[in-house]
C-alpha cells in the first residue's frame, strides 16, 4: 500500500502542476465553447491520440484511427514492447488488428534496450510515419524501454507534425502523463514508485482500462485521493477516446468513466459517464453538452456481412434451369443465402437439403404475381412456411396492399418488385401501402426500366420520394434471374447483377430478415464494401478496392439532394443540421455502384 503522503516525482510533478495551474486559471470559464481557442494544455496541441480500453476493437475505433493517420496507406508503426516477448516478426499476427481495418504499411519496432530506443537508426521509422499504435499487455515494458529515449522525442514529434499515437491496454495507460497500474509484480498495483511516469501526451491525467469487464470502477479514486490534481479517465473494453487537441469524442460500444471533473458525479459512483458520441473539454474537466442531431446508431456487436439474392426464378415457373442448378450456381458464386423466388410457386428447401450447410442457406419464398387491369403486381415473400395465393382487389393499392397482407399474416417478410415492369405503378401508389420496409431499387432484369424515362421516374427517385415523405423503407437489388443456360447478355436475365450483403448475427433466416427490414444491409450492383460504420455524427463507408478501379461516393438528403461528394476511400460523411437522413451511393469506374441504406436522425 503506497502512503497518502508520497507524492509525484519531481519530473512528473512539473508536469501535472504546469496543468493544473493553467486548468486553475481557466476554471472560471462556464463552458469549453465560449472560451477563445488557445494552445492545449491537456492533450496534444498538434496531432490525435485514440485511447482505448483495450478488448475487441471495433470498425469505428481501428477505422478513425487510420483516417487520422491519412488512409489504409499510410505509414504507420506498431510498437509491441508491452506483451513482453523477446522478439517480433515483420509479419507479427499482432498486425492483424490493423491489417483487417485495411492498413497496408505498417512497421513493427521492437526493443527492450534504452541505448537500442535512443539511438536515430532504431527511431527512423517513427520520424517518417504518420502512426504509432500501441498493442495491450503490461505498460511497465513501454516506460521501461522508451521513457526518456530518442524513440520517446520522436513520438511526440510525430504528434507536433500532426501524426496519430493509438493504443489500446497497456498501449492507452501509457499515454497519459501519470501511469497506473506499473507496478511489474503485478496489474492490481494502482501506484507503483519507480513506475509512474508514462509518455504525458496527456497531462495532468491518468488512465485506466478495461473498467467495467475487469470491474476497475473503484480503482482510480484511490490514485486520485493522493494526487487530486489529477483528471482520471477510465475506459471500458471495446471503446475509445479520440483526443485532439484539449476535447475527445468517445466511440464505441461501452462507456468512459470520468474521475475528478466539474460535472455533477453519476449516482451509480464518483464519476460522470460517457456513451459514444460524447465530447468532453479536457481544459474546462467539463462534458460539452449538445443536443443536436445524431444519427441513430445501430448495435454491430457480434455481427458479419452474408451476400445473397432474394430475387430469383427456374423451372417450377418460368426460369430455364432447376431449382437445385440455380441454387447450385449461386453457392458456387459465393452467395451465402438465396431465396428461390418462383410466380406463385414455393419451393420447400428441405427438397434440396444436399446443397444448404453451414455456408450456405436456402430461405423460403414465392413471388406473389397477379395484376390490376395490365398493371403487373409482383411482391416477393421471403422467409414463409408455404404457398401463398395471390389477392386482387378493386383498386390498385388495395391490390398491392392485399398481397403485402398475406405475407404478414404468415410471419413473412414482404418486398415490392420493379414498380417500372410495365410502367405499373409509381411512388405515389407505393406511399399509400403500408407493413412493406423493402423495394427493389434496382433489378438485373432488362426489362424493369430501373433510371425510368420519358416522364416516369426511375426506382431510386421513387426511393427517395418515400424517404423525403418519411417512410422508413429499404432499397433491395436483385437478380430476378431466368436464365442460367446459354449466353450471358445485357438482354437476358442472367445472375449475377444485383444483391445484398447483409450484417446479420448468423446465417439464419430468422437474423437475416430482422437485419434487413432493419436497414441493416448494402445493395449492389458490383462494389463491394468492406465496412459501415455508424456514429452520431458521422457515416463512414470503407470501399474495397478491386484491381484498379477508381471510386466515387455520393451522400444524398431528403429530396434526393447531393449533400457532398467524395473520391477518398474511407469515405466519410459528418452530420449537417436539418436533414432527416442520409444515405450514399457508391459509384465505380466500371458502372457498378452499391447503395448504402438511409441512417436517421434523431433531432
């Protein structure tokens, strides 16, 4: 047990006191956003730093973190001192953390040797990256190794030319100025002499990690009550703080935990929580309070991205091939589910059980087809026990609406197919059908009239007049594929043109349709994208890159307005005041594009 009366070393003393006294000045200030800009006194007055709490890292926290350093491509150094094996290979598995959020140039620098860290040779990397991060382990290994060093000044000068450090663990404790948990006996050790001073990219702050998995929330009070002029910061698994400059944002699937602010404490304990999409002044230890819009923001955790097609015909109706060579060809295809879509004809995949397995799921479906005086009416049924027979009705949304009915009577999942097939029907007809969240935006039949013409507006634009009208309803593409046999031609209805990819919690039928009428899914036509990615006030979209193609990302309002357009992959997208929801399309120099689904706004 350390003595309340010990106190900081003299280095770190200067450090924490040169805070606190300017804090202490600046105290009088009500809120961060009435005080003048000046030069950060907490966080770094150039550059960023991601702390996380260690755990899985989601999209939202690797995928900032390489935005910041500037894109997948840029340089970046890994330091993985803290897990404290002997050595670390160029292809260190460690890498993979960041290799999956798309970094290609990354460097692993590894010592334990102070003269090794001060010398120019070993800290070169560092001087010409845009990154450093930080794996987890023990923090007493970093300080050990680096505090003091050549690598130590390189570090902050990468952040003075307005480079990124991230860490998570060990790798976010090491980043404030006071040190928790160094002690090399053991973690459970909050203050440990000798073992206190980490790399002050934050100063005057201590941070914990893992505070809620590991049950910490007790803990840095303790360090408090014996350096009240410390701010503490702790942080759960799976959640960051990004700093720049004296404010940070918190993202991620937990919560931060502050300790020694101005804010009115939770009553849960002595410290006032933080949800991803909060701010916080790191000058003024104050929350910045804003009330203004956010998307909402849909729970990913646990999740993974199944293609598949909803939309598609053989023999039992009007197809050219047998339903096992059309499930056939899509399971070869890379299609994880497929819906076999007939005209009022279900196909029960239990008769084609050989092909379904863990990889592979056939969901049920029928495409209720009738018509109101030559106008077709075509809506699919997915996920439904059995056939279902058509309806009609005296009037055209009354027949439209039947159909939709039957679906729901049966627990099945409706979508409308190709309001253009035969110019039947348009925008204004499908905002009176209600119970129905999915539309084919586009459809790979060459028949469909998918951009519209002559006075009819295509199926995005009626996609976006229902979303400008307020209906929550999904854009879908399919195949609606016949012809599997022969030659592959724009005029025939080959596979392969549209579909989806979804972020479902397995490959279930169940998920799947929960995620879809949930808008949890991208159409395409052709791109691919690697990751979504939803904060409140930011929409990211990671593209993947195939050969040599070349992209571009439309972010689209309420009316179908461009709200901003952009060639960078990630492309993203920060919220504006006074829309309902955006959504994007993403365009390849081939023609291609996907289209991501609308995100709300909360007001």
């Amino acid at each position: 047990m350390i003595p309340r009366s010990r106190r900081l070393p003299p280095s770190l003393t200067l450090v924490v006191a040169a805070a606190s006294a300017t804090l202490a000045t600046l105290g009088a200030c009500a809120h961060a956003r009435e005080a003048a800009p000046e030069r950060a006194v907490v966080g770094p007055p150039s550059g960023a730093l991601v702390v996380v709490g260690g755990g899985v890292l989601g999209p939202e926290i690797t995928g900032r973190f390489l935005e910041l350093a500037g894109g997948p491509g840029a340089p970046i150094v890994v330091i993985p001192t803290a897990i404290g094996d002997s050595a670390y290979p160029a292809d260190w598995r460690g890498l993979a953390v960041l290799r999956n959020a798309g970094a290609t140039r990354l460097t692993v620098l590894h010592t334990t040797d102070t003269a090794v860290a001060n010398s120019e040779a070993f800290a070169r990397p560092i001087r010409e990256a845009r990154g450093v991060w930080f794996p987890g382990g023990r923090q007493w290994r970093l300080a050990d190794a680096y505090l003091g060093t050549r690598t130590e000044r390189e570090l902050h000068a990468l952040l003075a030319r307005g480079g990124v450090i991230g860490g998570t663990s060990a790798g976010a404790s090491i980043q404030a100025s006071y040190m928790v948990r160094g002690a090399p006996e053991g973690n459970e050790t909050m203050m440990a002499p000798g073992h206190e001073r980490g790399f002050a990219f934050l100063r005057g702050v201590a941070v914990d990690q893992h505070v809620l998995a590991r049950k910490r929330l007790a803990d840095l009070p303790t360090v408090l009550a014996v350096h009240p002029e410390l701010l503490g910061i702790g942080i759960d698994e799976g959640t960051a703080i990004v700093v720049q400059g004296d404010r940070f944002d918190v993202v991620g699937r937990s919560k931060v935990f502050v300790y020694g602010g101005r804010d009115r404490a939770d009553a849960e304990g002595p410290y006032a929580s933080l949800a991803s999409g909060d701010r916080y002044d790191l000058r003024t230890r104050r929350a910045l309070r804003d009330d203004g819009p956010r998307f909402e923001v849909p729970s990913t955790q646990g999740t993974r991205w199944i293609k598949g097609n909803t939309h598609s015909h053989t023999t039992m109706s009007d197809g050219d091939s047998p339903p096992e060579v059309v499930a056939r060809w899509y399971k070869t295809h890379g299609y994880q589910f497929l819906v076999l879509s007939d005209h009022n004809v279900f196909t029960d995949p239990k008769t084609l059980a050989g092909l379904t397995d863990s990889s592979f799921l056939l969901i049920p479906g029928e495409e209720l087809t009738t018509a109101w005086q030559q106008r077709a009416v075509h809506v699919n049924g997915l996920n439904i026990p059995g056939a279902i027979a058509p309806r009609t009705d005296s009037t055209l949304v009354g027949t439209i609406q039947k159909n939709v009915d039957a679906i729901r009577e049966v627990n099945g999942v409706p979508h409308i197919n190709h309001p253009n097939f035969r110019w039947s029907f348009d925008h204004r007809t499908l905002a009176q059908i209600r119970n129905d969240k999915l539309l084919e935006i586009f459809n790979g039949h060459p028949l469909v009239h998918n951009a519209g013409g002559g006075g009819s507006p295509g199926l995005e634009e009626m996609w976006d007049h229902l979303l400008t009208g307020g209906q929550r309803i999904y854009g879908i593409a399919v195949d609606d594929a016949h012809h599997f046999q022969g030659e592959f031609a724009p005029e025939r209805s080959n596979p392969g043109r549209g579909w989806v990819v979804v972020r479902s919690a397995s490959l279930e039928a169940g998920a799947i349709m929960r995620a879809m009428e949930a808008g949890q899914f991208y159409a395409s036509s052709g791109v691919a994208l690697d990751d979504i990615v939803v904060e409140p006030r930011r929409l990211t979209i990671r593209i993947r890159q195939q050969g040599d193609f070349k992209y571009r990302t439309e972010f689209i309002g309420s009316e179908g307005k461009i709200l901003a357009r952009t060639t960078a992959n990630p492309a993203v997208f920060a919220l504006p005041r006074g829309e309902p929801y955006v959504r994007a399309k993403v365009y390849d120099s081939g023609g291609a594009a996907a289209w991501v689904q609308p995100v709300w706004v909360v007001k």
